[in-house]
C-alpha cells in the first residue's frame, strides 16, 4: 500500500510533482515496468512527474557499466540488470530509494545540472540530521569524512529517456552494511559504505522522508 496525492490531468512544469511512498518492499521488477509506464506517460503530458520513496528486498543491481568481477557473491541475493548508468549497487531494507521521473525539457535541459542536483537533494537531506555529506570528483554519490577515511552513504544512478528521469537516489538508513560485501560497490573497492544508523544517527524512515521532501523542494520546487 501507498500514499500519494492525485496528480492533475494535463501537468506541467507549474504542476506539483506527485509523492508516492510505498509501505512494503516492492519488488525491483515490478519498480522498473511501473516507472517505464509513468514515464512514457509523463513524456505524453499525460501523468504529473513523480517522485517514489520506496524499499526493496534484498538484490543487486546491475548498471550499464556493471563489471562481471564486481558481482563476488552471484548466489547471495538476486541480481536484475537495471538499465541505469554505473555499476553494480545493492538495494534493501532499511535503505530509502527515491526513484524520481521529471521532465527536464520543463526544467532545465540538462543532465549533468541534474545529477549535481540530485546530489544537492542528498547532500541536504542528510544536513538536517547534522551529517555533512560530500561529493568526490571521480566517484558517484554521497560520501561522508570518518576520520582518515571515508565512507559511502548514498548512491545515484539515472537514466533519462527523450529527457524524462527515471531511477534516482538510494540514501543508507539503517541498512544490513554486510549485504555490501556480495560486490564492489558501484565498482570501488578502496572505501566502505556506511548508514545513518551506522553514524548513530537514530531515525526513522518516516523522519527521512519528511527530510527528503523538504530538501527535493528547496533544491528542484515542488
């Protein structure tokens, strides 16, 4: 089951975006059909653009530019071929996914401002609970200084199709970190992943989602 607020009939970029978040895991296939539906009806002009705060069970994914070697445990957890760009990333409980479908021809046609925007929404997510996460020139999402290393906390990885979105974010809450250790995360082996929970950050992933609305409209509006 959901909640999500009705979407206008002919959306534009004045049109709010539409929130879903899903109170059960779904599964990644299921993710994947209902996103290439909604953008092609976004495309359309037909849906509003969306944002889906969702989990999923535990499963790797694999992005266009997924390396065989990445994937150390294949019989671990289920592997799907996700069509996103990166490599390989893990998906599961206790970590909030944000699949977001915009349409960036009513925006700002623009993808690498969309990616850097994507990591803003993270970056200012995170600061509400007094975590300073940071970009890293040469590697992809979110990463957080822990003394003389540094960990990873979110991930990102997009696709965008005749400029409409779709993946997004996956921000670690309270995650089981050894579900990582079945790949090379995003094809880096030198760093760890970390948690909110991990950093002693006690919240809920209700407080998260509240966090991540707030920050998605100060850094995109709506």
């Amino acid at each position: 089951m959901h909640s999500q607020v009705a979407a206008p009939a002919n959306p534009r970029q004045t049109a709010p975006v539409e929130w879903w978040v899903s109170d059960w895991p779904v599964a990644y296939p299921d993710a994947l059909a209902y996103m290439e539906s909604r953008v092609a009806a976004i495309r359309a002009g037909e849906m509003a653009e969306m944002v889906w705060l969702l989990q999923h069970p535990p499963l790797y994914t694999a992005g266009t530019s997924a390396r065989e070697a990445d994937l150390l445990t294949p019989q671990r957890f289920p592997v799907y071929k996700s069509g996103r760009g990166g490599q390989y990333t893990y998906h599961g409980p206790g970590q909030r996914v944000g699949y977001v479908m915009l349409d960036l021809k009513q925006r700002n046609a623009d993808v690498r401002r969309f990616v850097e925007d994507l990591e803003e929404w993270l970056i200012r997510t995170l600061s509400r609970f007094n975590v300073r996460g940071e970009r890293r020139q040469g590697r992809v999402g979110i990463w957080v200084q822990r003394g003389n290393r540094e960990d990873k906390i979110a991930a990102i990885g997009v696709r965008v199709r005749r400029w409409v979105t779709f993946h997004g974010v996956a921000l670690n809450v309270d995650p089981d970190l050894d579900h990582f250790s079945g790949i090379v995360p995003c094809g880096i082996a030198d760093h760890g992943v970390t948690s909110l929970n991990d950093l002693g950050v006690a919240v809920t992933m209700e407080d998260v989602d509240v966090a991540m609305r707030e920050a998605f409209a100060e850094v995109f509006g709506g």
